[in-house]
C-alpha cells in the first residue's frame, strides 16, 4: 500500500488523520513542522504527502518550493489540508506548485477521495508500473537537474546480462521479480550509503539508473552488486545454481547453457568528462556499461577524457560497436514511449545468444 507523509502541527489532527489513513491500509508517517518534513520526504519518497500550511519554523509554501527543486521529489503529489479557506490562499498554493486543497473542517470521505485520484494520478504518469520508481521522463529531468548544477554528480547505468535468456527460460513473471527485486536493491543501498538527494529511478526494460555524488559512487556500485549476488539466487532452480548456467533451448529446439544473469554498472563523472547534454550523458553511460560487462567485476568507471584522446563523445560512443550495428538509442529516446519495451543492449545481448546458438 503507498506511504503518506502528513505534516501537521496540530497533534490532535495529525493523530486524527494517522487513523483514518491506517484504517484505509496506508502506511503513514506523521512530523510536526516544514525542516522534518523536507527531510524525511527527500530520504523516504512517500508516495503522497498531506501538508498544513502554517508551521512552525518554515510554511507550507516553502516545503512545497523546496521538494520541487528536487527531481527525487518532484513529483510528489501535494494535498493541502488547511484552515485558510479565502480564494487568495488556495490561488498562492496552486501557483506555488500543490497538487489539491482541502479546507479544514474536512470530511472523511472527500479528502479520501482526493488522496486515491492523487496517488492514482501520479502512478499512472510519472512512476514505472512495474515497480513504482520515477519513470523515463523523472529519469530524464534529474539528468537535465544535473547538468544544469555546478555540483560534482556521478550516474551509475545498471544494466542486467544474459536477461533475454532468463526470461524466455523462467517466464516473464519470474523476470518481472528480478527487476523489482533490483529496483528494491538499489533504494535500500542509496538510503544506507547515499546522499538524502540521491535519485535512483527506472528507465524501462531492465535498466535503471543512480544519480549520486562521486564519492558515494565506489561504495554503492560495491553494495549494490553484493546486494544482488546474494538475493538473486532464490530466482534461480536449484539445479542451475549447481550448474551456474541457465538450461533452455533455443527456436531452433536445439538445448544450450547460458550463464547466470549479471549486473554490470557503468558509472559516468562529470568532473572527469564534463558532460553537456543529456544526449552525451546517455552515450557516456552506454559506454560504460557495455565495458562494464566486459569488466571482472562487473563495474565500469569512465576514464579521463585524455585516455580516449581525439575522440568525442559520439564517436567514442560507438567504438566498441561493428560497423553495422546500430548506435544505443540514448535516454531521451529511450523514455519518449519506448520506456518498458527497450533498451540500449538488448540487441546485444540477443547478438551474443544468436552466435552461442550457432556454436552448439
């Protein structure tokens, strides 16, 4: 059931609304005043957030200005619950960014309503339907955020290998639980070892991406493969952990082994490359996670510029391609629409199955 944050300085209210929430089956957090509630907003990512206005320290209007400079909690619909009715207050909310107003007193069964349209509305829109993390278009405005910040930022692109073949194997369902099961891997490592902004969001497909600082990148990309090490073995039947191959067989009905899928990271810096366009940011992460793949470890660091001396971010981008294949699409393409139906290596990856198929 979706997490609300409700903000209230009232504790009669605040109980009060923690109540009714409950009985309805959400999982509900109560603060007291504005700082509390940027804070654990920006380290949660509640679903939907209930928000007085007058609070102590700084106000509804302010809480409001500051999530939205945060592509984390941007989208984060914001239901006003105040005791300020005069059409001048709810025109300053609806201008400052809230999403609903509800005037107090209020009754039960509106301002449930209101809660379900928006956490309806903002699933339907902005979050990955299969697991409820930012979808392309977030993904798109953190990297369009970043490049506009003059803060150093690293973007980890994690990418799951030999997914194609997992999935014809074990089904769609069971593929389905690998990527929620990465999804929820990477939301627990960032709270533990990242910054209180970090994004984690979902590209489509089995790709997702982390936007952190560069020195939280090291110790995530660590954390997160354990992680998956030790959790994606229950995914597996027990015969194929002996084996640490995946059984199936091909269209052609011929029988092959394929190895156990796993998680490469390629991470991108924009102290090392200096980035200047999310074009160039998305060929940059392809890049890296295609050596990623390649890597012992499975992670992949962008050397310095100097390394790849002459060559410029397209043309680097595509060095490790034949000259018939296709440039990976970038990330603007990849989330106008093709979000959950595509991703940069899958032509890889079944170019790398047609030629084992042909060896057997």
């Amino acid at each position: 059931m979706a997490d609300i944050l409700v903000v209230e300085d009232e504790q009669l209210i605040a109980r009060l609304l923690k109540e009714m929430l409950q009985t309805e089956g959400y999982n509900v957090v109560t603060v007291l005043n504005g700082e509390d509630a940027v804070q654990f907003a920006l380290c949660e990512t509640p679903h939907l957030i209930i928000l007085d206005l007058m609070l102590p320290g700084i106000d509804g209007y302010e809480v409001v200005r500051r999530l939205h400079t945060y592509p984390k909690t941007i989208h984060i619909p914001i239901v006003v619950l105040s005791s300020l009715g005069e059409p001048k207050d709810k025109v300053n909310a609806f201008e400052t960014g809230v999403d609903d107003y509800i005037t107090k007193p209020f009754h039960t069964d509106e301002l449930l309503a209101r809660v379900r349209a928006q956490i309806r509305r903002v699933q339907q829109n902005f979050l990955s339907p299969l697991i409820g993390l930012p979808g392309g278009f977030q993904v798109e405005l953190a990297i369009k955020y970043k490049l506009n910040s003059m803060e150093p930022w690293s973007l980890l692109y994690l990418d799951l290998d030999n997914f194609k073949a997992f999935n014809d194997v074990y089904g769609f369902l069971t593929g389905n639980d690998m990527i929620r099961m990465v999804g929820r891997i990477c939301q627990r490592v960032v709270r533990r070892y990242g910054n209180s902004d970090d994004f984690v969001g979902h590209v489509g497909g089995d790709d997702f991406v982390v936007i952190t600082t560069p020195d939280r990148a090291y110790t995530l990309c660590s954390s997160i493969c354990e992680h998956y090490k030790e959790e994606s073995t229950d995914l597996y039947r027990a015969e194929d952990l002996r084996r640490e191959s995946i059984s199936g067989v091909d269209r052609k009905g011929r029988s092959y082994q394929f190895p156990l899928v796993s998680l490469s990271i390629g991470v991108v810096n924009n102290q090392i490359w200096q980035p200047h366009s999310i074009e160039e940011v998305s060929y940059l992460a392809a890049e890296a996670k295609n050596y990623a793949k390649q890597s012992a470890d499975n992670v992949y660091h962008m050397p310095p510029r100097h390394v790849f001396a002459g060559h410029d971010a397209h043309s680097y981008a595509s060095s490790c391609y034949v000259a018939s294949s296709p440039l990976p699409p970038t990330l603007a393409q990849i989330t106008q629409g093709h979000a959950h139906r595509y991703s940069p290596f899958d032509i890889v990856e079944e170019n790398i199955l047609e030629e084992y198929e042909q060896k057997v």
